[in-house]
C-alpha cells in the first residue's frame, strides 16, 4: 500500500499576508523611528546642560540657547522655543520640554506623538 505524502509548507496566498504584515509593521517602523531618535537627542541634550558647570545660575534664555545649539547638531526640527519652559527650584532650574511630533501615515491618517522630557539644572552643574 502506498501511502500520500501531504504537503507542508505555506501557499502563496499566506506568504502574500504575512509579507504584507510584516511591510505595514516596517512602514510604520519607518514613521515612528525618526520622532523618537529626535526624543532620544531633546533628552542627551537636556543631560549635557545639567552637566555644565554654573548652569543653575544662569539665565533662562542663555541655557536655552545652548540647548538649542545642541538640538542644532541633531537636526531636531520638531522642538520650538514656546516649546520650553523654566521653572525655578530650589538651587537652579527645572528645564521642561513639551511638544507633539505629527507626521502623516496613510491617506488622511496621522501618527502623533507627545513626548515631555524635564531636567534640574543645579549651581553644581553635576546631576
């Protein structure tokens, strides 16, 4: 007696779906992988100020000027001054950044994004 072999495998039509799939995750990967390299840089920069020595005794608008000369070399285009906000602490400052990163998807569908990084800007200037 002969018996069948059956066949394994997946048919074009599945491997059709999962190629599919796995191009929308990478296109969506694709969108989403620039907003928070850009968070990645607000956050160094944030950390690189609080490293300088003074920084709590300086002014508001100097420390945010360095901070954008850093966010500068990083290309970071999403990050606005009314984005940054100052408050004052106890032994310096509490820098606070705020913004929304939107960016078109498919159609008339965006991604949004919120990202809120804060930083003590001490007079020891060591965090």
């Amino acid at each position: 007696m002969k018996t069948m072999k059956t066949q394994r495998g997946m048919t074009l039509t599945s491997f059709l779906v999962v190629l599919c799939i796995v191009g929308f995750g990478l296109y969506i990967g694709m969108k989403l992988f620039p907003m928070y390299s850009e968070f990645y840089a607000v956050k160094t920069a944030l950390k690189g100020i609080a490293k300088e020595p003074g920084v709590g005794n300086m002014e508001p608008g100097k420390v945010q000027e360095m901070f954008f000369r850093r966010l500068d070399i990083s290309y970071s285009e999403s990050v606005k001054p009314a984005n940054v906000k100052f408050e004052r602490v106890s032994g310096g400052w509490n820098m606070k950044v705020n913004y929304e990163v939107r960016r078109p998807l498919v159609g008339n569908l965006d991604v949004v994004g919120k990202f809120d990084a804060h930083q003590e800007l001490t007079l020891s200037g060591a965090d």
